[in-house]
C-alpha cells in the first residue's frame, strides 16, 4: 500500500524537476553576448593552464644543467620536477575537487586554482636547487589540478544544451593558444635565464584571478542545487534576455523543493559526499571507473608527446611549437563535429589512430626518413588532442550537476596519471623508444577499448540530481 502511495510522489517530483530543467533550458537555451563573455573570461583559464603544463618542456634541462646535475645523473632525478607536477595534480584533484561541489562553487575554486598555481610558479624562479625546483613544481601542480575542470564545467553550465559543446571547445581552444605561446615566449627570451619564463606566465596569471574574481557569474545550476535562489535568479537575469524573470517565476518548483528537501539526498552535501555518491551509486561508480581508465591511455599520450619531441632528431622549438599547432585543428575538428558524431565511435576511433601512428614512430627509426617520424608524431598527438577534448565534454554529459565538478576533476587526474608516468618513459626512451613511444601506443589503444562500457549521452540534456540520472538510466536499459 505505501508503495503505491509513493507512486504518484515520484512521479510528481521527477515531473517538477523536469519541468524546471526545461524552464531553466528556456531562460539560457538563447545564446547571448553576455554568455559568450562570460565563456570567453573562465576558458581564458586555459591558457595558462597550458603553459604551466608543458613549461618543463623549456625550464627543466636548463635548470638541471645550471645545477651540474646533466652529467651522471639518473633519469629518474632528471624526470623528478615535470613528475612532481604531475604528482601536485594528483594530490591537487583528490583534496580540492569537491570544494566546488559542496563548499566553494565553480567561480571560487577557479580563482582559487590559479592563484596557487601561479604564486607556485613565481616563487619557482627563485629555486636555488632541484629539490627546491621540483617542490614548487609540484605546489604548482596542486593548484593547477581544477583549472581546467572547473572552467569546462562553469562554462557549459551557463548556457544552454545547444552550445555546450561549442562552449566547451573555446577553452580548448584557449589551451591551444597557452601551449602555442610557450615557444614563443621562450625563443623571444633564449638568451635569458629560464627563470624568466616563469614570470612571463605566472605574473599575467594573478591579474587574471583578479579579473574573474570581480566579473564572472557562479553557474546558477550549482546555486540551485545548493540552495541559493536569490542569487540564483539573480545570475539568470544576468546572463539571459529575459527580464522578467523573478523569485515568484520559479516560485511554485521552489515549493514543490521545499516540501521535498528533507528527503533529498543532495540537500544534506558534505564535503566528500559527490564521491560517496558516486561510488555508492553502480551506474555512477561504473561509469566513473569506465571513463578514468579511458583518461588514463589518452592522458599519456597528450602529455607524453610534447615532453619527448627532444628525443626526435628535430629543433626543440620547431618540434614543440608543431604539435602546439596541432591541437587547434583537433579542437575546430571537435568544435564542428561534436554535435554530428557520437562519443563513443570518435574516442574509439581517435585512441586506435594515436595508438598505431605512436607504435609507428618506434617502427621508423631511420633519420632519413626523420619527416616521416614527425608526421606519426604529430598524427598521435593530433588524435589524443582530439580525445581529449571529446572526453572532457563527454564527461560532463554522463554526470549530473550535482557530482559534476567532481567526476571531471576525477577524470582530469585519470589523465594526469597517465601523463605522470611520462616524464620517466621518456627519459627511459632516450635509449629505446619502445620505452616510451611504445608503451604511449600500446597502452592509448587499450584504454581507448573501455569506452564500449558507457552508454551514449549525444543530444541528451543534462541532469541536475543523481535521481534525474539514474532515472534516465532505467530508461535506456528499459
């Protein structure tokens, strides 16, 4: 009898909440000038989310030989500060992921990321040792962890279904231009001490948090979510044409919310709770998994091939400053495709193609044919390029807004993880590239396979609470 009277409950809640969502998909489905500065201020985020990245790629070897440590040294010691970073990421994603969740929201942790990063990075150029350097390398790292994920999700959760993945991919866009800076900026300054670089990209970065601090919005689905429908309105009017929106617009979804708030699971957030959520939940905990392990072998490959171009017999700034290149045809190829092709089909067939151009690159080892072995090169990474962008966004159509933030920050450390492990397969490479361009191939190619486990989420509008989900769930299995 109570189950039959829960019924139509049920059906009502997941009604309501239905109904806002495609209210709130009515009040920022039409894309704007406000929106599109608003996306344009948080991808800025990118840029020098990019040039701490593979900042190792012009700092390290300078750094290491200003110290006399080149000669007689381990590879492990010459790898230890582009690892450390890597290792700051991880720890960074782990300890600040669900802070914009739970306590802190998108905006706050954004600014809060790049302000450790590029403090981090500012007192780097004072190192006075490598252990010294490899430390706020990896400090860097740690505030570096939820740049990116919390500028992909703040961006897509401003606007509407339509222009998520075209949100999405001006912050890849923007990566682009980071990483293409950094040749750049490093030739102008050869002649200058590496310490300088870091000045170059972290100083910009302080000013940036500032800006973002006083200009840009918090999502209004995460104000929903946590409670704050003043503001949360407030946001919508500010980002929207429609001017009447008020309190009383949204006044009966809000009460319908307040008779059920005591029994949402996501009312009562604590500060892990988006990860007991989503390891308590097995559609969620599946689909996490599915993906990390997906983010893992494309996480090799793109950090893992900017860092071994110098084994290549190519210059190091034309070398860096082509796969640079390469990321902006991946990022127009997701931009125009992303709303044509589906998920599945493009990671799976990207992760094969950088698999067999990476093993390729072992294969042709004749300097004579050292142009070949650059196209391979470059191919690889166009195409883990290409994945990477199609996972992040990806992603963020597989979780609801609710553990959002939190399951792209886990998948960003998937990635990072894999790229921790570059650093030494690179240095291990130098002497046989199956040591590193192989186990990069082998590995992309593998991990590329558990993207069968997920289901598609092409067209699908997102959810905002785990019930919404796991309801959508029931219904493709049914």
């Amino acid at each position: 009898m109570s189950d039959q009277s829960s019924e139509p409950l049920l059906l009502n809640r997941k009604k309501a909440s239905k109904s806002l969502d495609e209210t709130i998909e009515r009040c920022i489905g039409e894309f704007g000038w406000a929106q599109l500065l608003q996306s344009i201020l948080v991808s800025l985020s990118w840029v020098f989310d990019a040039q701490q990245t593979f900042i190792s790629v012009f700092t390290d070897t300078p750094a290491v030989s200003e110290w006399s440590l080149q000669r007689g040294v381990s590879s492990i010691l010459t790898g230890l500060p582009a690892s450390s970073f890597f290792i700051g990421c991880l720890i960074g994603g782990l300890v600040l992921s669900t802070l914009a969740d739970t306590k802190l929201g998108r905006k706050n942790m954004l600014v809060l990321s790049c302000l450790i990063m590029s403090l981090a990075g500012t007192i780097t150029s004072i190192s006075t040792n490598i252990w010294m350097y490899s430390f706020f390398r990896l400090l860097s790292g740690f505030g570096r962890a939820t740049i990116g994920t919390c500028a992909l999700v703040l961006s897509t959760e401003l606007v509407g279904n339509q222009w998520r993945g075209q949100v999405g991919i001006i912050g890849f866009v923007c990566f682009t231009v980071g990483f293409l800076s950094l040749p750049m900026i490093a030739y102008v300054n050869k002649e200058s001490s590496w310490r300088v670089l870091y000045l170059w990209t972290c100083v910009p970065t302080i000013l940036y948090s500032i800006l973002v601090h006083l200009f840009v919005h918090e999502s209004p689905r995460w104000l929903y979510v946590r409670g704050n429908k003043e503001e949360f309105v407030l946001t919508l009017k500010s980002i929207t044409t429609r001017s009447s929106l008020t309190l009383s617009f949204f006044g009966s979804f809000f009460e319908f919310e307040d008779q059920e708030h005591n029994n949402s699971e996501e009312s009562t957030m604590s500060l892990y709770s988006a990860i007991k959520m989503l390891i308590e939940k097995n559609w969620a905990f599946r689909r996490l998994i599915s993906v990390m392990l997906v983010g893992f072998g494309i996480g090799m490959v793109y950090y893992g091939m900017p860092l071994g171009v110098g084994n290549l017999p190519f210059n190091l700034y034309l070398s860096v400053t082509l796969n640079a290149l390469s990321e902006l045809p991946a990022s127009m190829v997701t931009f125009f495709l992303i709303g044509k092709l589906t998920r599945k089909k493009s990671l799976l067939g990207f992760a094969m193609l950088s698999g067999i151009c990476s093993i390729g690159c072992v294969i042709v080892k004749s300097d004579y044919l050292k142009e070949l072995q650059m196209g391979l090169e470059l191919f690889s990474f166009f195409s883990a390029c290409t994945c990477f962008n199609v996972l992040l966004i990806y992603t963020v159509e597989l979780f609801p807004t609710c553990v959002r933030n939190s399951a792209v920050s886990m998948v960003r450390q998937a990635l990072v993880l894999g790229g921790s492990f570059s650093p030494m397969l690179v240095a291990f490479g130098r002497e046989n590239r199956w040591l590193s361009y192989g186990v990069f191939g082998i590995c992309i190619a593998i991990c590329g396979l558990f993207v069968l486990c997920l289901p598609e989420t092409k067209g699908r509008t997102l959810s905002d609470t785990m019930d919404e989900e796991e309801y959508k769930e029931s219904v493709l299995v049914c």
